[in-house]
C-alpha cells in the first residue's frame, strides 16, 4: 500500500469511528484489502483498533488477523470472547492459525 493510501484509509477510518457510522465503517473495510486494512490499523489507537475489529463479522476477522503486527493481534483479540476467537482461528488457513495462535499469550 502506498503511504498516501495508508494515510487516506487510516483518516477515514478514524472519520467513522468517531461519527459512530457502523454501517458506513462497514462498507468502507469491505471495499478494503486486509492487508490495507491492517496498515491503517497499525496507526490507530488501541481503542480505534478494538472499534474496527468488532464490527468486522468472523470471515472478515480471519481475512484480517494474519496482517496484524503482535501488538495489534493481542490488542484486537483481547476485546473478543474465546468462543468467537475460536470461530475465526476455524475460518483461516491451517497454518495461518498457527501462526496466530503462537503469538497469542497462553492464559
């Protein structure tokens, strides 16, 4: 992705979050690349990561998650139960679900 690209996703996606534009926010990440969707999400907050992720269904988690820098994952997986982490490590490639699984802490 572009750094102009970078810039322009992770601005307008911080736009709707703020706003509370799910539906808007929604169409947006479908329209997005995960790995776009992950660059913007690097520059993010915390709390504008964990506001992404969750109106993201599981199919859409699983796109997204091997993307993620460490710091992210945890950040984004910490807000969701175990039984939708779950669902999603079920949605992705076997070994991109190891991969997620060996960075994830064991409690």
């Amino acid at each position: 992705m572009s750094q102009g690209l970078n810039k322009r996703t992770e601005a307008i996606l911080r736009r709707l979050l703020r706003k509370d534009a799910g539906a808007s926010l929604r169409k947006v990440l479908a329209k997005t690349r995960p790995p776009d969707v992950a660059a913007a999400l690097h520059h993010l907050t915390p709390g504008e990561q964990r506001g992404i992720f969750v109106v993201l269904n599981a199919e859409e988690q699983a796109r997204l998650l091997p993307y993620l820098n460490r710091e992210a994952l945890l950040e984004v997986t910490g807000v969701i139960k175990e039984e939708r982490l779950v669902e999603v490590l079920h949605r992705m490639e076997p070994d991109d679900a190891t991969d997620i699984l060996g960075q994830l802490p064991d409690d």
